[in-house]
C-alpha cells in the first residue's frame, strides 16, 4: 500500500444520498466497465444497507434490466461527485475495506525492516546486533534478508543474541534452523559451548561448569 493509499484511508467523504460516510475500499483485482481497470488502489463506497440508492436500487434494476442487483454510491479519490455502481450482493466490496490503522502498523513494520536490511550492510563493523536480531525475529520480513542476517550472527559473535533467539518461536522453520545454526557456529568460533545441565555459555574447554559446577 502506497502512502497515497493511506492519505486516502484518512479522508471523509460522505454519501448524498444517505450522509453516511464513506468507506474507503482497495480496488478488486478485475476490470470494470470499459475494460481499462479502475486506475486507482481504492475508491470510496457507501456501504450502508439503509442507503435510500441501495435500498431503492434492487427494484430499479429488476425493472429495468430483469436482473437480481443494486447500486450503491461510489466515489473515485480526487473526485467531488461520485455515482452508482452496480452490485450484485450485499456483501460486495464489505470485504475490501482499508484500515488505514492497520496499514500504518504494516508500514512501521515495514519500515523497520528496511531500515534493518540497511544496517545489514555495517553491522559487523559496528558490532551492532540490533539490525541482525530484528530481522530475525521479524517472521514478517523477506526470507532473503532473513537469511542474510542469519548468516552475519556468525561473523558478528555476539552471545546476547542466544536468548532472543532461542525465546522466539519460528513461523519460518528455515531460518529457525539457520539461526540455530548460526548460534553453534559462533560458540564454536568463541571457544565457547553451552552448558548441556543448565544452559549457560562455558568455555568450550571447561571440565566443571562455573555457573552450576556439573
Ligand atoms: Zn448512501
Ligand atoms: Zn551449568
């Protein structure tokens, strides 16, 4: 969803038929018309079921045309007056509608990502495991850049991205086992090994564990 989406999400508009405000809707994936699309990512529709248009419609269109449909009143964005589409249930569209809540969280999400696909690049010379971390977390996130940064845990050597990890539960078993994996080749690398009694980094050498003396 474009940021134009979202401007839109936000404006009021409201039907002349009924006053009800508008509902801002993202276009469905087929032409209309004349065949050339909506050109638009979302319209405006009124979608009350008491709207004198709608209510009205069924009998109009059955008069006139002999078919089961109606219209509700529809505005295009950038548009000052609108008119009828035609519908041929009450359920058209009411799936269709934009949250523009919704979208922002998706946004800031999405930004976040970006932001940690970028830190990617100078993580390791930053000794920063922030961007490496979320991206491995964020189960949202592309698969690339999820597995790039499973790839950097290694390099950048840093225990405290053990708990993190191991607390989140992978909807993407692939970067689960990559993180896991990544996890054993970084103890590895810092001559350091679990505990297998209690869990916590030894030296990979330790005869006796200096946290729970097993
Ligand atoms: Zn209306
Ligand atoms: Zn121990």
């Amino acid at each position: 969803m474009s940021d134009a989406c979202l401007k839109y999400a936000r404006e009021e508009h409201f039907c002349p038929h009924c006053q009800t405000r508008l509902t801002c809707c993202s276009t469905p994936p087929f032409h209309v018309g004349d065949g050339l699309g909506w050109g638009t990512d979302v319209f405006f529709v009124c979608l009350n079921n008491d709207c004198p248009l709608y209510v009205n419609g069924w009998r109009l269109v059955e008069e006139q045309y002999g078919q089961t449909a109606s219209f509700r009143y529809m505005l295009l964005p950038g548009e000052v007056k609108g008119g009828p589409m035609m519908v041929g249930s009450q359920d058209a569209f009411t799936g269709c509608a934009v949250d523009p809540e919704a979208m922002l969280a998706k946004d800031s999400r999405y930004q976040r990502e970006k932001a940690a696909l970028t830190g990617l690049a100078t993580c390791v010379a930053e000794a920063n495991l922030e961007p490496v971390l979320y991206l491995i977390t964020d189960e949202d996130a592309e698969l690339e850049g999820r597995r790039r940064a499973c790839a950097l845990l290694a390099e950048l050597g840093d225990i405290r991205c053990i708990d993190p990890i191991r607390n989140h539960s992978f909807r993407h078993t692939e970067i689960g086992q990559l993180a896991e994996m990544a996890i054993a080749a970084l103890l590895k690398k810092t001559f350091q090994r679990e505990c297998p009694y209690c869990a916590e980094i030894i030296k990979a050498q330790a005869k006796v564990c200096k946290h729970c003396g097993k």
